[in-house]
C-alpha cells in the first residue's frame, strides 16, 4: 500500500506526512496568532480545527495498531506501550515551559510567580492533568497549553482499551452518530470549535475527541479507503485549504461538515494512497518530527507573547524575531526526537515490555499521535 517490509504491517506514510502538515500549521497559527486576537483575521482561520484531524489520525491508527493484538495483549500492557509512546515528552515538555515561565522578564505581571508553586505545577503537568492556572490565563495546562489535546488523547486510549470488545461497528456508528450530532450543535452555536484548552469550556474538548477518535476507529474497522494519484498532494493541498478558508457568515457549520466529513475523505485518501522517493522520505520526516514540534512549540510561543504584549514591537522587528522562533521550535523538537524521546523510549521498551513478536512489534512503533 505504501511501504512494507517482511513480517510487519504497512506504514501509512501518506498518513504521517499529514499529520506533519497539521503540525506546522497548528505551529503557524499560534506564532500568528500573537498578532491577530480575532480568529476570523486570523490568516490560519482555522487552525485549531488540526487538533480534530489529530484526534481522527489517531483513532484510524490505534485501531490498525492495535485491533488485531487483543489476543494475546493485556489491557495493561496497551497503557504502557501509550505511555511509552507519548508521556516522555510530555515531561520534557512540562520542564521547557516551567524554564520558560521562570525565565520570562515579564512575570512578575503573573499571579503566580514563585518558585514553589511553580515546581508544584510542574510535577502535576507531569501527569497530563490539569493543573493550577499560575499564568492567570484560564488554561488546564498553563506551562504547555496544547498539552490539555493529551490529557484528552488519553482519556480516548483508556475508554478504547476499556470498551473495546464491546465496541462493534454497529455500536459505532450509533456513537459516531451521535456524537457528530453533539459536535455539530456545539460548532454551529458557537460559530467555531476554537475551544477546550480552558476550565471554562472543558467539556467542548471532550465533544471533539468523543467523536473524531471513534470516527477514525470506525473508518478503519469499515476498510473504506480511497485510492487517488497524488494523494500527498492533493490531501495536503486539501487539509490546508480548509484550515485557511475565510471566517463567513456559517462558519459553524462549515467547520462542522469539515470535521465529520471532509476529515474522514482525507484520512481514507490518505490511507489507500502510494508514495515512495524523495515524497516518502518527507512523509516520514514531518511525521516523525509532528509529535515533538507539537507538544514543544507553545512553550515559547508564551515568552514571544510576553514580549509582543509588553513590547509592542513593529513588523519590521517581530517578522524576523516569528522567523527565528519557528526555525528554533523546529530545531528543539528534532533534537528533543533524536536525543531525548528516541532513546528514552527504546530504553523504557526494553525494561517495561515483555518480548514479543516481530509481527506485533511493528504495531508498537507506529508514530501515532494528536500530534495528535
């Protein structure tokens, strides 16, 4: 299908180049949206609505990864590959923004600016719990926002590995059903779906991941892939397309039919398309480099926020100053994936995971995330 080799599953490269795709314009969108306060000005109108695609990458994956495994595969032992998998660098994570906000000059402009409550929040958001709002922002993880797509991102690996047995495609589809119709009610009232990284609006977040996770697991189980040429291109081009679409007068429904349609055609698009060359070797690098670009990026985007706020400088300073910091936050998350994560997982595999075989060792290194 894309790339394959003896004794282990096909790799969805198509896949995790999208998800790469989303990464970086989820990064763009939080640099630009330093300057821009309204979202319908916002250049990446939409931005946000990657999260979602995340949420439904990653429940099509963790359904081919995982499925076929139940056998012979303990419910425990799911929770400590995910957590290998995903929880080191939400620790690296919680540590650079704990650096981040200690050293930011402008805190003191912060409510809880002290050293003990900041190492307080620190072990918490170890956890991928929500954690004291020290900031003053209203945000469940104050030291790294997109954290809180995580702690949603477990709580859908917990309920999958709980229910599974129970979860036919039947039982699917009446859960997709209705928590499409839950998402659709929820986007078209408020006029967007920009929400659930606060206290105040929690639940919104578990609306979205309730139904794009079970809508990827339910088009994995359904095998209705789409066989396109070109289909990197045409995805990605596609995936950009709707993130950057004007603001307009049904904007709601707009990002709701998105999400519970357009979505699903890109991952099947993507899942029944080829790629190989030079076009695979990028899949496979913006998709490795997805996950820690996405968990990493924001804790610098709150010292950039600090400075723009209390500095106000002009575009002919904070244009270069955005350049450099996305070249940084790149630069940090390929070397977090190549020194930090990379090993640190394979050293936990061979201590936390019983032996196993090849076939089901190629399951566990799926880069799989909501990016996620």
């Amino acid at each position: 299908m894309q790339t394959s080799a003896p004794d282990t599953k096909t790799h969805y490269l198509i896949l995790d180049g999208l998800r790469g795709v989303a990464a970086i314009l989820v990064v763009l969108f939080h640099i630009m949206e330093v300057h821009f306060s309204s979202h319908a000005t916002h250049p990446i109108h939409h931005g946000y609505m990657a999260v979602d695609f995340f949420f439904l990458l990653s429940g099509f994956v963790i359904g081919y990864a995982y499925d076929d495994r139940w056998d012979h595969m303990s419910i425990w032992d799911f929770f400590k590959i995910r957590l290998i998998r995903l929880h080191p660098m939400v620790i690296l994570a919680a540590v650079l923004g704990a650096i981040c906000f200690w050293i930011d000059p402008y805190k003191s402009n912060q409510p809880g600016a002290n050293a003990i409550r900041l190492i307080e929040v620190m072990l918490i958001s170890f956890t991928v719990f929500p954690s004291p709002d020290i900031r003053g922002w209203g945000e469940s993880h104050c030291l790294n926002g997109p954290a809180w797509s995580l702690f949603q991102e477990y709580i859908a690996n917990i309920l999958y590995a709980i229910f599974n047995k129970k979860l036919t495609k039947m039982v699917l589809w009446v859960l997709v059903i209705i928590c499409g119709i839950a998402l659709a009610g929820v986007t078209i009232k408020r006029g967007d779906i920009g929400a659930g990284w606060g206290y105040h609006n929690m639940w919104i977040a578990s609306v979205r991941v309730m139904f794009s996770f079970f809508a990827g697991l339910l088009l994995f189980r359904s095998n209705k892939l789409i066989r396109i040429p070109g289909a990197f291109a045409i995805c990605s081009l596609a995936l950009i397309a709707i993130i950057i679409m004007p603001y307009f007068r049904y904007n709601g429904l707009y990002e709701a039919l998105c999400i519970i349609i357009a979505f699903p055609v890109l991952v099947a698009a993507g899942a029944g398309g080829e790629i190989k060359g030079a076009a695979a070797k990028i899949c496979k690098f913006i998709g490795d480099m997805s996950y820690p670009i996405y968990i990493t990026h924001y804790t610098a985007v709150y010292a950039y926020k600090s400075w723009v706020w209390n500095e106000k400088p002009s575009p002919s300073l904070y244009i270069p100053i955005a350049i450099c910091l996305f070249t940084f936050m790149t630069l940090t998350a390929y070397a977090s994936q190549k020194l930090y994560d990379a090993p640190v997982r394979s050293w936990l595999r061979k201590k936390l995971l019983k032996p196993q075989s090849k076939n089901s060792v190629a399951a566990t290194f799926i880069n799989q995330v909501t990016p996620k």
